[in-house]
C-alpha cells in the first residue's frame, strides 16, 4: 500500500499543474469557442454581359464583401468606383442579424427552373460568414450560410420582404450595387 501512495501524490500534482497551465495559458475572454467571431457579409451578383474593351463583352459581376471593423470592398465588372471604404463598426453583423431573423423566410422555397444566368441574366447570392478569432480560432471552421437566387425562390413574398429589409440597410450604409 505504501508504493501506490508516492503514485497517486505524483498523479495529483501533475493533474494540478495541467489544470493551473491550462487555465493560465488561455488569454482573458478567449476560453474554448464562445468568443465572438469576426463576421463578414457578403453580397455577390454574377451574370449576364458588359461592355468590355474589346466590344466583345465581358460576365458582369460585383462582389462586395463588408467586415465588421467597418470596412468593405468590393471587386467586378466594370469595376466599381470607388473599390473600398468605410461604413460604421457592426454593419455586417447587422446584415447578418437580418438574413439570421430572415432564414426560414429566404430557404422555404428551392429554386425552379434554369438559373438566368444561363440566358444572360444575374444570379444574386448573400453569404454570412462568421470566421472564429482567438486561441482556438486555427481549429475552428467558419460558420458559412449561404442564400443563392438559383438554389432558393427568392421571389417568393415571404423572401421578398427580407430582401427589402437587406436592401433598405444596404442603401443606408450607401454601399455599391
């Protein structure tokens, strides 16, 4: 009995150590995956023909991407002017509050029928994107919800009212279209 007790005295430091450097390591606020991920709101719109250089044409296309540090930028054809700037702190995460309120509304309905931009027209697409920040963040997937025009009937009155809602807050925050 008296070799198990040196053992178990020896297994109960090492435990407390491990316990007291794991609770020491980790930074204030930053504890496993309840920290506050960084969000990024995404509105795309691709298809369809512009005027290009060439009088060929060329696929029309914007995508804006807008942060929650309160930048946004945004990359297409023709390319937008001006191609970055500013909107307040919290503005993608306000876009995103209204896809989340939104989402039952937006995916009720799949899509039917040939996407238009088979016959040179637009699809439009949102993504909410919530990228994990802290320790844990390298382990962590991003949170991704994604709403296309050609996967869900965004016609349908219910999606409607939610793309006004996104579209009102869009104008507000004069971000290109």
């Amino acid at each position: 009995m008296s070799g198990l007790y040196p053992v178990a005295r020896a297994f109960a430091l090492v435990a407390a150590t491990c316990v007291m450097l794991g609770v020491r390591c980790a930074p204030a606020g930053e504890a496993g995956s309840s920290a506050d991920p960084a969000v990024e709101f995404v509105r795309d719109r691709h298809g369809g023909l512009c005027p290009s250089p060439d009088g060929g044409g060329a696929p029309c296309g914007l995508t804006v991407v807008v942060r929650d540090d309160g930048t946004w930028s945004a990359v297409g054809t023709p390319p937008p002017a001006p191609p970055s700037g500013t909107v307040r702190p919290g503005a993608a995460s306000e876009l995103a509050a209204i896809v989340d309120d939104g989402w039952e509304a937006l995916t009720a309905r799949a899509f039917t029928g040939v996407c238009p931009t088979a016959y040179d027209g637009s699809e439009l697409a949102y993504t909410v994107r919530r990228i994990p920040r802290g320790a844990a963040a390298p382990l962590a997937d991003a949170d991704i919800r994604d709403v296309r025009s050609c996967t869900y009937d965004l016609g349908h009155p219910a999606a409607q009212g939610v793309l006004r809602s996104l579209d009102e807050l869009w104008q507000a925050l004069a971000l290109p279209n």
